[in-house]
C-alpha cells in the first residue's frame, strides 16, 4: 500500500500533534525548520493510515531501529514499511516484504552533482534524456530507495549503488512533474 501527501503547504502541524506517539513528537523536536516538522508528522500520520486500512492496527506505532537507522515497528516486526519525505510531498510505503521508498522534487538537478553521485552509464543516460533532471531525480530515488530498503541508508559511493542490482523498481512522475517516488522491493 502506498499512501501520499502532497499538500505539505497546507499541512496543520498543531491539529496533527495530539495524533503522534510521544516518541515522534521527540523526533520532531529534532528538526530545526517547521517545514521538516510537517513532512515528519505527514509521513508518521500516512503510516498510522496504512496501517489502519490494510492491517487493522489503529494503536500507535512505536518504533524500534535497526544497525544504520532503519526504523520497524516495534511488535509487529512482520510488517515493512518506509516512509520519506521532500518539500513538496510526503509517502509511505507499507508491505509484508521489505521495501524502501524515496521522493525527491525534480529541481535539485546540476552536473556537479550528478558527477559525483551518478557512474558514467548514469551519466550517459541522464545527458540522452528529454528531461536530464527528470532521469537524474529518477535515478537517485531508485538508489536512495534501494539503500532504504536494505536498511544500509546513504553511503559514501552512491556511483555504484545499482551496479548488478537485482531489486525491483517502480517510478512514479507526478502529474505536475514536481517530485518523483520510486518504490524498491526485492
């Protein structure tokens, strides 16, 4: 199951507070911009909404984390989800295999930056694309999302993330081409 929220602008952080676990309403604290506050709570609220519609869990959850960061819920260990957020939306993926998911606007696009977190096979396909932002934004959800769900998180040489990659990917433009997610299964 896959749950959106692209209307952060107008996200009510006050009205959503008393619908957090104590334990995010910590994490939020964490953050230093309100916007990231919002998008935090944003994605907590998608996953209590998952996990209502398609388990029938309506407590809520508490998280437990894993060796590099990756968060599972704490008693339900049969259920993966993840959840991620951008200035423009937030997502949540939920699942009984794991998973990873990623959002990222599509205006972070440069070449220095694609230089050094795309291989040169990327590179190419970004330079042939109608919309090299679009590809790059594209490509980089794929590996974040990837990294996500093998519960590693960023590392230092993203260049060779999907080198030999057996995972499966699925890449979704939004209809105003603003923002791309990419879910990562097995």
């Amino acid at each position: 199951m896959i749950l959106i929220n692209d209307r952060l602008q107008q996200f009510d952080l006050e009205a959503a507070m008393p619908k957090l676990s104590e334990q995010r309403r910590e994490k939020l604290l964490q953050y230093k911009g309100e916007s990231d506050r919002c998008a935090s709570a944003a994605g907590y609220l998608l996953l209590r909404e998952c996990l209502k519609q398609e388990y029938g869990i309506s407590e809520l959850p508490i998280m437990e984390y894993g060796k590099y960061g990756k968060p599972r819920i704490s008693g339900h260990e049969e259920i993966h989800f993840n959840i991620s957020h951008c200035r423009r939306a937030a997502i949540c993926v939920v699942s009984d295999t794991p998973v990873g998911v990623d959002i990222e606007t599509t205006d972070r696009y440069s070449t220095r930056l694609a230089e050094y977190t795309m291989n040169s096979e990327e590179l190419q396909q970004i330079q042939k694309a109608k919309s090299p932002a679009i590809e790059f934004t594209r490509l980089w959800t794929m590996k974040e999302a990837l990294l996500k769900m093998t519960g590693q998180g960023i590392t230092n040489n993203t260049k060779d993330v999907l080198v030999n990659c057996t995972a499966h990917f699925e890449s979704t433009l939004s209809a105003d081409g603003e923002y791309i997610y990419t879910v990562c299964r097995p």
